[in-house]
C-alpha cells in the first residue's frame, strides 16, 4: 500500500490581479495526452497535446505517466509557456503528479520546469488536486477515480492525504485501438476491490459509502462509467469538468501558496 503524507490545504479564496503582481505563478498538469496550464492573472493559457514539436514528427516526452524525456519536456515547455510568462519575476510552479509516479516523476518534472526559471516547485498528487476542484470535504475518506488518456488511477484520500492509490496503464486512447470501454470499467472495479480486500481499517468502505468521485476524460464517457455504480454499489459523480480538474485544483493550490510563502517546499 501506498502512503504518502500530505499538509492539509489552504484556504483557496483568492484574487487574482493582486496575486499576480505580487509574484508570477503558474499551475501546470503534463499529462501523457493533453499539457495543460493556468497562469496566475490570466486563468487557463494552455490545453494542448504533450508533444515536444507539432506536426508529422511529433515526438512524445510523456507516457502512461511517465516522463521518459525531461529535456524534450523542457522544449515543449519554454515553446508553450516562454512568452506566456511575465519577464519580470521567477514564477512559483505547482505541477500535478501521477500519485504512483513516485519520486522520479517528480524529479523529472523539476528538471523540465527549470527551463521557465522558477523560484520554487510544488508538487501536488492529481487525485489530491481533483479533490480540491471539486470542493470536496477532505476530513473524511474519499475515493478518486481519475481516467485519462493512458493511465486510469484509483486513490484514497483520508484527511487530505493519500492512503492508498492502484493504477493501470489502461485509458481512453486505447479504445481506438478496439479496446472495449468495458475493460476500463472492470479495471476499476477490480482496483477498488483489491483495496477493500486489503484495507485493514474501515477507511476504504466508508468513502465507498460517500461515493466515489470521478475525474479525467473518461468521466465524460458513459459506455465505461455506466457500469461503475452497480459495479461498485455506491453513487458515482463526476466533478464539473472532469478533463481540467487536476490543473484546476493546483492553480488553487497556487494562488493558497502565495498567500502563505511558508508553504514553499513540497505539497
């Protein structure tokens, strides 16, 4: 089982001119499908596919959640972000991280962002992010279902910190490859099982009892989400735009960190 420590989150009022003189920041989701990006002062900047260069010749620097190229991810960034950014001012950079991507996503991700200059990185389990888009209570237990493109994750959440996370290399691309929709469905059940089996405590039943809340592209889909209800005996609810809540929970995040420079480290 997986367990990582987490401080619990800040207030996410914020404005954002005020921030935004204060100090350039940035929140920033590389996805291995879509590259996604809120720039403090100026809202959503960028959703676009992970790829270093455009066209024929596109090259991939991010798969199934995994950074397999930092410096070809660094190209894709000062392309997309270089201008986006103020001249004056290092930016506070807040990336979202698979929650099993483990150590070496996170260094990678820090080497790539280095090209933009900043003056700290945050990095933040998308799960934990989605959570906070969504306006979730932390307090209690909570199961993150997250599908996207490549890779489908299942995490616990308990007092704003993940418990316990499954993952598969399994996602909405593949279904244009003639995988059914069903196999992702029957993926998350089973990852949902297997935490139940192993759960020591009463953590996992008691969020199932909450609801289990959905993320990614793939909540979008109802031929692999009609099935997750039955599957799982409890309600399943989408978070409002579930494709842009990882970024959109870390830019809160973002602007919570400005209001509390203590808060620069890891989240």
């Amino acid at each position: 089982m997986t367990v990582i420590r987490h401080p619990r989150p800040a207030s996410l009022r914020y404005r954002h001119r005020t921030l935004c003189r204060r100090c350039p920041g940035l929140a920033l989701e590389l996805g291995s499908a879509r590259t996604r990006a809120f720039v403090a002062g100026r809202g959503m900047v960028l959703d676009v596919p992970t790829v270093t260069f455009p066209g024929s010749g596109a090259v991939h620097p991010v798969q199934r959640g995994t950074i397999v190229d930092a410096p070809g991810t660094a190209r894709m960034l000062e392309r997309l972000l270089g201008h986006r950014l103020p001249r004056i001012g290092r930016p506070l950079v807040v990336v979202t991280s698979p929650v099993l991507g483990g150590p070496a996503f996170r260094a990678a991700a820090r080497t790539a962002v280095e090209v933009l200059r900043p003056r700290a990185v945050l990095t933040v389990p998308g799960a934990r992010a989605v959570a906070l888009a969504a306006g979730a209570d932390h307090v209690r237990p909570l199961l993150v279902v997250d599908i996207g493109a490549h890779l489908t994750e299942v995490v616990l959440l308990a007092d704003g910190a993940v418990t316990d996370a499954r993952r598969t290399a399994l996602g909405t691309a593949d279904l244009s490859d003639g995988t059914p929709p069903e196999l992702i469905t029957e993926a998350v059940i089973g990852m949902v099982t297997e935490m139940l089996r192993q759960d020591r405590t009463s953590l996992t039943r008691t969020a199932l009892r909450r609801g289990v809340l959905l993320a990614g592209g793939g909540a979008l889909r109802p031929d692999i989400t009609g099935g997750l209800p039955g599957g799982l005996n409890c309600a399943v609810r989408p978070v409002p735009s579930p494709h842009t809540a990882a970024v959109r929970g870390a830019a809160g995040l973002l602007i919570a960190a400005h209001r509390h420079p203590s808060a620069d480290g890891v989240l």
